[in-house]
C-alpha cells in the first residue's frame, strides 16, 4: 500500500525499486487503484493498493526488509505459494 498523497512519479520510482529489490526473477505488477482505508493507517483514510507478483526461485531475502523500513510504503504482505 502506498500513500494515496504521492506523485505519479513518486509511486513509479517505488514500483521500480521493489522491483529491483526482488532480485534477478519475473515479476508481474499490477496497480489496483485508490481504496478507502477500513481505519486510518499513518493518519491517512486511502491508499493506492500495487500487487507484485513474483515468480521465480532466488528472490531477494532482504526484500521483507527492505519493504518494512521504507517511509514510503505503508502497509506490506508477503505470501509464499508453493
């Protein structure tokens, strides 16, 4: 989840750099739009929601991390499918 306040070019560069954070695998994004918040979350009441879909055997073990110390994500969820 991103802050709904954030620029175009601001979320384009996030999407960009968790993408790069995944590591050297397929990954598939898909934008799902402005959602209204079921409680506020930083003070905000919406959030752009991005879903990444990554394939692949050596994705990045820091990328969790990386995701949770970032000012600019608000909310993350990581789902292993094997």
């Amino acid at each position: 989840m991103l802050p709904s306040t954030l620029k175009k070019e601001q979320k384009t560069k996030i999407v960009a750099d968790v993408q790069k954070w995944a590591g050297d695998v397929k990954v598939k994004t898909t934008e799902l739009g402005e959602k209204k918040l079921a409680y506020k979350i930083r003070g905000a009441q919406s959030a752009d929601y991005v879903l990444f879909e990554l394939e692949g055997e050596n994705i990045a073990k820091d990328l969790v991390t990386r995701m949770e110390n970032s000012d600019d994500i608000m909310r993350q969820l990581v789902v292993r499918m094997s």
